[in-house]
C-alpha cells in the first residue's frame, strides 16, 4: 500500500474543520496509520518548502504555516497520492471544483488550507520531516474486504 503526508492547515484548524477533513479521506477508505496535533517550526517549514525557496511567496508561506497548529497526518491506501489530491482539489479554491476540500472549503490560494504530498518520493521526504518511524501504526481494518 502506498502513503502520502497530508497537513490541516493552521487555518482550517482555527475554523475547526479538523473532523470534517478527516471523515473524507475515512468515507473515502483511505486508512489513517499516523496522526497529531503539531506546531510546525520555521526549521519544520524549511524543510518541508525547500523546493519553494526563492518564490515570491515563499517567506509568507513559512510565516503561515507556522502561524499556529496543524493536523499531520499519513493516510494509506491504493493510489493514495492521486485520490487524496483530486479530492482536495487545484491549490487556487477558486478553481478548486465543488466537492473537493479546497473548493468547498479554502477562499485563499496562499492559505488553501490542506497540503498533501504529490509523489511517492515527496511522500516520503515529508513524512520524515513529521513523523518518527515509532509513530506510523501498522494495523488492519475490519472492512478492507469491502472496500
């Protein structure tokens, strides 16, 4: 089975969608193996936006993301990176189509609420960032067979 990395924004935690965030991805069959609460650093931050550094936006992006608490989470399941990001939708919520997080959800592309990883090696980069090998819960649910 295949993992992504996926961040609640300090925005979307401060509007208290945390649960419904979460239920999507769980409706959807996705299997959370890791999840917590995390104040992300500006060392954090660096890390994981090296690929944005020297952007326009970059520093108003690590300003953000540090602004408050996140919801971390890997999700796994088949084809994990591809359906987490259709369902939250383009980056820009306005060009987000209806039903996704972000087009339901976000009103600002700098502060689009949700980040989730866009390549298995991204995946794996970020989630090392945030989560401890000691972290990630190997578990099997009772309804894989029905999904």
């Amino acid at each position: 089975m295949k993992r992504t990395l996926v961040i609640i924004k300090p925005n979307a935690v401060q509007r208290e969608l945390i649960g419904e965030i979460i239920t999507r991805f769980e409706k959807r069959g996705l299997k959370i193996i890791a999840l917590k609460l995390v104040q992300i650093t500006t060392d954090m931050a660096v890390k994981h936006y090296r690929e944005h550094e020297g952007k326009d936006f970059y520093e108003s992006l690590i300003s953000f993301i540090t602004s408050g608490p996140s919801v971390a989470m890997i999700l796994e399941g088949e084809n994990v990176i591809e359906v987490v990001r259709k369902m939250c939708g383009a980056t820009d919520p306005m060009k987000a189509e209806p039903g996704t997080i972000r087009g339901d959800l976000g009103m600002r592309i700098r502060q689009n609420i949700i980040h989730a990883s866009d390549s298995d090696r991204s995946s794996s980069r970020e989630i090392e960032i945030f989560f401890k090998a000691d972290e990630i819960i190997e578990y099997k649910l009772a309804t894989r067979s029905w999904i």
